[in-house]
C-alpha cells in the first residue's frame, strides 16, 4: 500500500510541475517548487540530499528562437541548470534539468574544475584556522590570545600549486584583529596567511613572515559610538508618491514611461535584465535581448609576496546574486522604493527567500529639456522622471550598488557604487613618506610600506588596486541581425577647405571581424561605439541604433606577464564585440578559481564576421582606485558607469511627449 501511495503522489507532482511550468513566463525565474523539483531529480541518480553541493542553480534561460516561437503560440520548455560539487568523491558536475518532463537531461563531469566558494565554506575555512596550532602560535607571538577577536577572512587561493595538493580545493585566509569591536578589516594581522585543504579539512599550509605591530588605532570601528561629535541633524527631506508609483510590474515584467523589461537575480551574474524594449507607436521595438555583468576582477597592487597573489574574480569566484543585500527603505534605497524578494538554493539545495534583494523606483533626473526663448518671453521646460532598478551586493570587504536607471529619452545607464572597507596593510610608519618627498620637491614615491599604497590609518595603508568590470550587452536592435561601427571625432586639415582651421569631422568606421572589433578607448578620438541595425532606417534616413558612451575609465596597471592578467584576458581590452553564443557568459570564462591560464573573451573572438549578425558587445569598465585618509575607516560611494544612447533609433527626440509638470505647492 506505501508503494501505491508513494506512486500516486509522484504522479501528482510531476502533473502539477508541467502544468506549472507550462503557466509561467519562461523567463520568470525558478519558483521554489521547481528549484525543490530539480534538487530531487539531480539527487534522485548521483546522491543524497546534504551530500551532493549547489554552488549554483538558476533558470536555464530559453534561447532567442524558443522565445520568439512563444509569439507564435509553441510552448517553451522551463529547464533549471546546476553546477554540483560532491566533496567527497572530489569531483564536479554541470546538470540540466527538463522541468516539464521532470527527467535529467544532461550530467556532464567538470575534470579539474572548482566552482565557486560555497557560503558555508567561509564559515568551515574559519573553524579550520581557529584550531591549527601553527595559527594560534602566530597569534600568540603578536600578543593575541583571545582566538575569537580574531576576524578570520576566506579568498578563493588565486593560482598556486601546491605539492601534494595539486588538485585540491584550497582556500587562503586572512587574519584581522576585531578585538571587543564590530569592524572586522579595520586592524590586520599582517604577515599570516593560512592555506587551508577543503578536501582534507586541514591548514595545508601557514606563511608567516614576521611580526608587525597590530594597528591600536581606535578610530578603526565606525560601527561603535566615538568621541567624534555628530553634526546637527537636516531638516526632513521627505519623497512621496500619494498615488502610487508610475511603473507597473507583472511577473517580472516592468513597464514603464515606455520601457519594458524583465528582470531576474542570478545566483552568479547578480541582476540581469532581459528583453529591453521601448513603445513606440503600438510597437515595442527590441533594444537588447540581455544585460548582465560579466565578470568583476579586482586585483591588488603591492609586489610582497603574501600580496602579489590577491585579487578577487567577484562574479567568478563568488558570486554576486546569493551575496546581495536585504535592502531597507530610506537607507540602501528612496523610501518610495518597492522591494522584491529573490529565491536561490542555499548550498544544500535548500531553497531559501532572500527578502527585499531588488529595489525598484522612481527618482527626480533634474531638468530633461529646456529653452527661454528671448523674443517672446517664453520658457518650454520638462522635468525628467527616471527609474532605477537595482541591488546591492557584499563580497568580503566591498560592497557594490548595481543600478539599470532607464531615461525618458531613450538612454539607457549602467552605474556601480563602490563602497565598503579598505583592503589594508599592516606597517610600522605612522606618517606619510610620500608628502614629505613631495615637499623636498621630489617625485612623492615612497620605498617601503607605502609604495603601493596610502597610509590611511596609524600603522595602516590601504593598497593600490583596481577593480574592472565587464558587462555583457547582447543587442537587438529592431532584431537580431545587426553591425556596428567605432565612431571617432578628427579635426579635419587645414586648407582651402578648412581656411580658419576649426573645423572636426565625424567618423564611423565598420568593425567588420570579431578580431577588428577588439578596440581601446582613445580620448583624442572621442572614440565610441555603436550598434545598429542596417535595415532599419528612421524618417531621416538614419540606422537605427544604439551608441554606448563610455564614463569615467582607465587601463589595467598589470604587467602582460602577470598571471592575473593572463587569468582575466578580458581586461586587454575596453571593448569587445562577437557574434552571440548561449553559452558564452563569462568575460573570464565559467570557471576561473585556481586556474593558470583563463579563457572566455581571448578564445571567443576570432574572426567571425560581425555584419548583419546577432551581436553580443562587451564592455571593459575600469575603476582605479588609490585610496585616501578621507575613505578610512569606511569609504564613502564612489560611483561609475556608462550609457546606451539611442543613435538613429528616433527620428526626433522622443521626450518631446512628456507632459509639463508643475510642481503641486501646499497653501
């Protein structure tokens, strides 16, 4: 009779999963039903629940053509795609997973692969360290005794190779001192470095090169109250919308001011935004199919050997979408703000509810368009109106804001707020050597401690470092079959034709291969990019398109023999353009912890033509980042980003529709 019943209700579930996942959008992302359904269907052939590991499971989006065939009424399948580590067997495993069907439809061995860290291995990494003899000896030569004031900080190891350890998941850990305080990176154990063995669960090995000082600055801990007099409280500022926001949200379809898109939070890319349209004239004409980041490299500059190795693939390594924030109204975001809840596996394959992860809302964008006109007396003004959708994630000390902000014109802008702690340095100085050279009047470069980096504290220097990002714009504009060409801004010569000498030309050169399309900025040139499609003109005869204008930017410090360098290709680069592949995602490739050489871009792009195809550009976005005594103990946001701007898309503007606003005023 158990056997009977136990069929009935296994019947029962796979009827209501296909008529759910035939019900839903098929890019909503994966409810916790199916989550719970491809956990099952994953163990049900290769393990238990709690045995095998989820470093990640998402929707497997549907591809452009399953999608379009949605319009002409044909299903699309809903699929899940897993990446699973089982620890004990050391191996690791992509899945897929047909939800409709409820079967596994794919199991693919990863040879020597390591995904990425997993939540509870930040917590594993720090018991381990905390027990070794060798570490409590080394923090008891720097006069610690109490184990638990001692903040114990896991990165993914970089490259190394390790004898005996060769294929070894490993972890490297950082000691920071938090005595009876709240900040744990404000006071670093400098010098201890623990290489800790996942697979064995021990300290493979301990690096100490010597005592220095513990920082006894006490300014260290923004968290707790100080003798730093607080400054007189502002006047309230209050944001109101009494009749409610103006966008409209279906699923995870927003409308708005024109726009629609969808959304969703990845477990791994973080905030991704899919099908990016804008109405016009009953018509929603397609932008962009997809935009996500890529990949985030953040490496550190100073040459000393328990430094050399540190830099962060945060997206490829860690993760940006399980490591979000639950926002809170009023301080992450405008109190007008909606929060959405996001639902992710934890790493058991226990679906859990990251409350309030995505802030969606509307904020002031100053003056849209403007003109006084000074014959008549007459002015013609519009306020702009912008929606901003966004999330906030924590990775080890940083933290990063990611904002889509949609404009009423057209525009499209990416922006990413820095903030968080310093990665800092353990020294001895306790005043700046590059200001008094300075003053000498030579050339402010330190030779010790301070070389690479700035003295932020007592006993304390942030390091030198970057952080570059890449971010994935799959186009289609009126379609997919789309070119793109650099645009560039010369002065032309002078001569009969240019007598005063004053006039420049613009230029717009195709990029005709994936290998023409690798491109660097050029500030002499004005030097952008666009993205069009040529057989789509507007009424003046333009292509419709799309230009991106990059902001604020640099080049990455990385000599061309770093291994860093060598692991993150992507960076040789500000601009990338190749034809779209589903599976291609990653600026750095899929798996880029403990990997000698990286792949991704370098190996994407070759020579392909790019006319008339579907087309994924890519991004380099650089922000390099030399700390100052004014970003300690806690930074304040640093902010960068670029556009989309339509380019031909409109004939005209297409704000002239918005209506005038004058501002209701209290009696």
């Amino acid at each position: 009779m158990k056997s009977v019943i136990g069929l009935t209700w296994c019947f029962f579930v796979v009827v209501h999963m296909t008529c759910a996942a035939e019900s839903l959008h098929p890019l909503l992302p994966l409810t916790e039903a199916e989550l719970n359904r491809s956990v099952d269907l994953i163990c049900a052939g290769h393990g238990k629940r709690g045995e095998l590991l989820f470093p990640m499971l998402a929707l497997q989006e549907p591809t452009k053509q399953e999608l379009h065939g949605l319009a002409a009424g044909k299903s699309v399948p809903r699929r899940a795609s897993a990446v699973v580590l089982d620890r004990q067997a050391r191996r690791s495993y992509e899945a897929t997973v047909d939800l409709a069907a409820g079967k596994l439809t794919s199991w693919q061995e990863l040879p020597g692969i390591h995904p990425t860290v997993l939540l509870e291995e930040y917590e594993r990494v720090a018991n381990i360290v905390r027990a070794d003899p060798l570490w409590q000896a080394a923090m008891k030569k720097r006069g610690i005794e109490k184990f638990e004031q001692v903040n114990l900080d896991g990165w993914a190891p970089g490259f190394l190779s390790v004898p005996g350890a060769e294929t070894a998941r490993l972890m490297r850990v950082l000691s920071f001192y938090r005595g009876e305080g709240v900040n744990a990176y404000g006071r670093p154990v400098e010098g201890v470095i623990a290489l800790v063995n996942l697979d064995t669960g021990k300290v493979q090995q301990l690096v100490d090169t010597g005592v220095v000082p513990v920082s006894n600055d006490p300014g260290t801990d923004f968290f707790a109250k100080n003798n730093i007099p607080p400054r007189s409280v502002p006047k309230p500022l209050l944001i109101s919308q009494p009749e409610g926001p103006s966008f409209e949200v279906e699923g995870n379809e927003i409308r708005w001011q024109k726009w629609r898109f969808r959304y969703s939070l990845h477990p791994r890319e973080g905030l991704v935004l899919h099908t990016i349209g804008y109405e016009e004239k009953e018509k929603v004409r397609s932008i962009l199919h997809r935009a996500s980041v890529a990949e985030m490299v953040v490496p550190y500059g100073d040459a000393a050997a328990n430094w050399n190795w540190r830099s962060a693939f945060d997206q490829g390594e860690y993760g940006l979408g399980r490591t979000c924030n639950s926002l809170i109204l009023g301080q992450d975001v405008p109190a007008n703000a909606r929060l959405f809840d996001t639902t992710f596996v934890d790493d058991y394959g226990q679906p859990y509810t990251k409350p309030t992860s995505v802030a969606i809302y509307e904020q002031d964008g100053g003056v849209l368009w403007k003109h006084y006109d000074e014959t008549s007396g007459k002015v013609a003004i519009r306020r702009a109106r912008q929606l901003v959708i966004g999330t906030v994630t924590t990775v080890g000390n940083y933290d990063y804001g990611l904002n889509w902000i949609f404009h009423q014109d057209g525009t499209l802008e990416a922006r990413v707020d820095l903030t968080g702690i310093l990665l800092v340095k353990g020294v001895v100085p306790q005043k700046c050597e590059k200001c008094a050279a300075v003053e000498r009047g030579a050339t402010g470069e330190a030779k010790g401690d301070q070389r690479y980096g700035t003295l932020v504290g007592k006993s304390v220097v942030a390091a030198n470092h970057q952080h570059i990002f890449s971010f994935r714009l799959d186009f289609d504009i009126d379609g997919s079959g789309n070119s793109v060409v650099e645009t560039s801004v010369k002065p032309a010569p002078a001569g009969p034709d240019n007598p005063a000498a004053n006039a420049f030309v613009h230029l717009e050169t195709p990029l005709r291969t994936e290998r023409e399309a690798r491109r660097n900025l050029n500030l002499q040139e004005h030097r952008r990019w666009k993205v069009y499609n040529p057989t789509v003109t507007n009424d003046l005869g333009h292509f419709s398109g799309y230009l991106l204008e990059p902001g604020s930017n640099c080049v990455p410090k990385l000599g061309p023999t770093s291994i860093i360098r060598k692991r993150a290709g992507y960076i040789d680069h500000h601009l990338w353009v190749t034809q779209q592949k589903d599976k291609e995602l990653h600026a750095a490739g899929d798996y880029p912890r403990q990997r000698a050489a990286g792949e991704g871009l370098p190996q994407w792009s070759g020579d392909e033509s790019l006319e008339k195809q579907d087309l994924v550009m890519w991004y380099t976005m650089t922000v390099t980042h030399v700390p100052r005594a004014e970003e300690w103990p806690v930074m304040s946001a640093a902010h960068s980003g670029f556009s989309l701007v339509p380019a031909g898309f409109f004939a005209q503007n297409p704000a002239l529709d918005v209506p005038d606003s004058v501002p209701k005023t209290e009696p």
